[in-house]
C-alpha cells in the first residue's frame, strides 16, 4: 500500500491505488473557478461543485419549505434548484437573485419526507435502497437480486401506495453489500480471520492528535488496525458507528504521527483536500479504494437509505441512513476509501453497493461533513500544517490520465481498475495511469498490490 511511515516513527498517509472510470478520470484541481456573472442579478452563477454546494445550501435556508432540493448542471456547470412556489413568485425571484437556475416542482421536500418514512416502515427488506433524485423530485427505489417473490411484491405495493409521480422502482444488478476490504488499504485481523479496508481522510481529533475517517463497519469489525498485511498495529478504533451510520474515527497509536491533507491518486501524485463539503445531485466525483484504486463518476441521489443483510443474522437487517447515492463502481476491500471532487472537496467515505467494476453499479457513501460533526474531529493535517507532505513538494494529479484495460488485474485475482496493467513498483503495485515521473519526494509509488478482497458483484454488500 502507499502508507510509508516517515523516519522517526512519522506517517505520511494518503489514500492510495489508481484506476479509472469509463473514458477518463480527470483531475483538475483548479479548473473551472467560480465566476460571478455582473451582467444581470437574475442570471445563473457558473459554479464549480464547491461553489454549487454553497450556493445550494444559502438558497435551501433563504427559501424554507419553499426549496425542494437542487442539482448540479455539469454542461453548464450552473445550480438548478427545485421550488414549491404556489402564489409566492417571490420564492423564484430570490433563488435567481442568488444566482441558481429555478424550476418549479409537485413534490415538497416534506411530501418526500414523508414517503420516504413509510419505505421505512413497509419495505425494510435486505437488498433494498432508496434515496431522493431532485432531478425527478421523486424518490428512487432499488430493488437488488435477492429482493424476489413476495419481497418484490411487497415493495412494489409500498411504491403504488405512494401515489402516481412520488417514486420510481427499478431492479439493480448483484446484491447489496458492504465492502470492507479501501484509498490506502489497512488491515486488521479477527478471530474470523483477515479484514482489510481502505483510509479515508486524514484528520485531526478532537483531542488534538492525529487520526483518519475510514468506514463504520470496519472499525466494528476490528479494533487495531495497520499499514501494512500481517504489519504491528499503527491505529486504535476511538469510535465505530455501523449501522444506523458507516463511520469511524481511528486515532495513530504513535501522537508524533504526522499525517498529510491529500488523496494519493498514483505515482507520487495527490489531489490536496482542502475542505469538507456536502454532495450535489450531478457533480462530479473521484472514489480511491485500495482494491480498485481511482474510479470516477456522479451523484445521483441523496439522503439514500440502504438496507443490507447482516452478516452476523441470517434473518437480520443492517439498515444505514442519510448516505450520498452515486453510479461510480466499487469492489471488496474499498470500504472507508475516499470520495472527494476535483477541486479537493472531501465528500464521502465508501459504504457499499452492488454491481462491480467491470460492470458497473450503484455505490453507497457516508458523508464526511456528518462523520466530522459527530465525531468531532477536524479535516487536515494533525499539526503539521495544512497539506505538509513528508517527502517535499508533490506532484498534482495528470489531466490527461486515460483509462487502459479495465480487465487489468493485480496478480490477486482483484479487479484493479482500468490501468495499465504493467505499469508496477516493482512490488505488485499499480502504479496508475498518471504522470510516472512525478514523485512525492521519496520515489514511493502507490497501491498495495496485496488485497484479497474478490467483489463478486452477486449482492448488495458492504466494500470492506
């Protein structure tokens, strides 16, 4: 993996290992800036996914319950927000004075709300998701492969009973489940045997000392974690929150331990995280796991609901809430990797979901700015200084990295994106399809090339 400890027992940890989704997966920092058009106050602001969510959250608190959600336009990178106008066209005036591109809409967000509730009450099935789509302003339902014969009927019925125009139902692809296997891998041992799992962000407790976000069910299913497969402990779990929510803070064993604000995509390269920030419906996003490395793709849903089977009872149900909804792939072992936007927004730590990344399928995230609140824990670097590297200057991500053979495996058997499959450290790891003469100061490249996670893409699971 690309966790390198620095002399004198101070890590450098990013999230590491690099593939890439579809055509490209492109990382652009500092493109698309936000620009405040003058011309006219009712003309839509061209934003960049930061500003988006900014600007989406200043118009939910101006209008109440008149805003009924908002959606990014990535081709004209503009904010359209969802109104409840009635006789009030005060409400479409003050979103356009702010810059969004309105849209009147049936559904309030407290009609959703509601739908949303009695999902939760009829149709808490394992195999099961829903979440809010504002580009519809419904309610979309996920049905995976297990969902079958009165399972099927049962959440078919839940729909109808809804009423026309409230939600829509499909069928996805494999099952639902968590990952656990993650950016940099880590890993623990149990009494079951090996688990391996993927950092997320670095941060700082609340206490001070340095710590990383990874996934919930990671940190519940083990204790003390490492850098390295069969390695000595580095971290301790502090808190675990699954189910209900997919979030762990995991303070270094080491208080020396000096951690950087970045995402490793490869070869010494890092995209810098300099914020944490809520998802919007249609922006762009970056997912780094440590099986399947670098994948790229978009927000479709919010306030997702997942119901996975438990895997501690065979007639058990782990219901998690409040998850961001995306199309981009993931696989065993990318559980607690990072989510996060070109402009180095932080945004989620990986969950679960269905399908693989050969053929695609839904994925499920833990927001960031959630995992933060409850924690308590501050995103950056423990006293180093924000974005302190341990080996120098480092080097941002490649914008023109395409995507090669996305049946490229890493020698284990697991999928590793769609890189080239030749490009290695010497060590089995991918080094990704990026500039291979960038470095981050040490000649480390990046990915671990030692997970056994398999992904089989036949349920809804976790990505540990």
């Amino acid at each position: 993996m690309s966790h390198k400890r620095i002399p004198k027992r101070k890590a450098a940890i990013a999230v590491g290992g690099v593939a890439a989704l579809g055509a490209a997966a492109i990382l652009l920092p500092n493109a698309n800036a936000s620009q405040d058009n003058s011309a006219g106050a009712a003309t839509p602001k061209t934003l960049k996914a930061t500003g988006a969510s900014d600007l989406s959250s200043q118009i939910a608190g101006l209008l109440g319950d008149a805003f009924a959600g908002s959606y990014y336009d990535s081709a004209t990178q503009q904010l359209v927000v969802n109104v409840i106008s009635g006789d009030n066209n005060n409400v479409v005036v003050q979103a356009e004075k702010a810059g969004a591109k309105v849209r009147e809409v049936q559904n309030s967000t407290a009609e959703l709300t509601a739908a949303a509730k009695v999902l939760k009450t009829k149709a808490t099935i394992p195999g099961t998701a829903w979440s809010v789509d504002p580009k519809t302003n419904k309610i979309q339902v996920l049905a995976d492969s297990t969902v079958t014969g009165s399972k099927w009927d049962t959440v078919l019925s839940t729909v109808k009973s809804l009423g026309t125009d409230m939600a829509t139902v499909k069928k996805t692809g494999g099952s639902f489940k968590t990952l656990v296997s993650g950016g940099d891998a880590i890993f623990a041992q149990t009494a079951q045997g090996g688990v391996r799992c993927s950092l997320g962000f670095n941060v700082t407790a609340s206490d001070g000392t340095p710590a990383f976000l990874t996934a919930g069910h990671c940190g519940v299913a083990a204790k003390q974690w490492s850098d390295t497969q069969d390695g000595q402990p580095i971290a301790t779990v502090d808190q675990a929150v699954f189910p209900g929510n997919d979030f762990s803070l995991v303070k270094y064993d080491d208080p020396a331990t000096q951690t950087t604000s970045d995402v490793n995509v490869g070869n010494g390269q890092t995209v810098q995280i300099t914020q944490a920030e809520d998802a919007t419906v249609g922006t762009q996003v970056f997912r780094m796991g440590s099986t399947t490395g670098l994948h790229d793709g978009t927000v479709t849903g919010l306030d997702a609901t997942v119901n996975f089977q438990s895997e501690t009872d065979p007639n058990g149900v782990d219901t998690v809430n409040g998850l961001i909804q995306t199309d981009v792939c993931a696989e065993a072992g990318d559980s607690g990797g990072s989510l996060f936007t070109q402009d180095g927004g932080a945004v989620g730590l990986t969950s679960g979901g269905s399908g693989d990344c050969t053929s695609g399928g839904e994925t499920f995230f833990q927001p960031v700015t959630a995992a933060l609140t409850a924690t308590g824990a501050t995103l950056g670097d423990a006293g180093a200084g924000a974005g302190a590297g341990a080996g120098g200057d480092t080097a941002t991500a490649d914008p023109s990295a395409t995507a090669a053979d996305p049946s490229a495996t890493d020698g284990t058997g697991d999928q590793s994106g769609a890189v080239d499959p030749s490009a290695t450290d010497g060590t089995g790891d991918q080094s990704g399809a990026v500039d291979p003469s960038a470095t981050d100061g040490s000649g480390d490249a990046t990915g671990d090339g030692t997970g056994t996670g398999t992904g089989d893409g036949s349920s809804l699971t976790s990505s540990h």
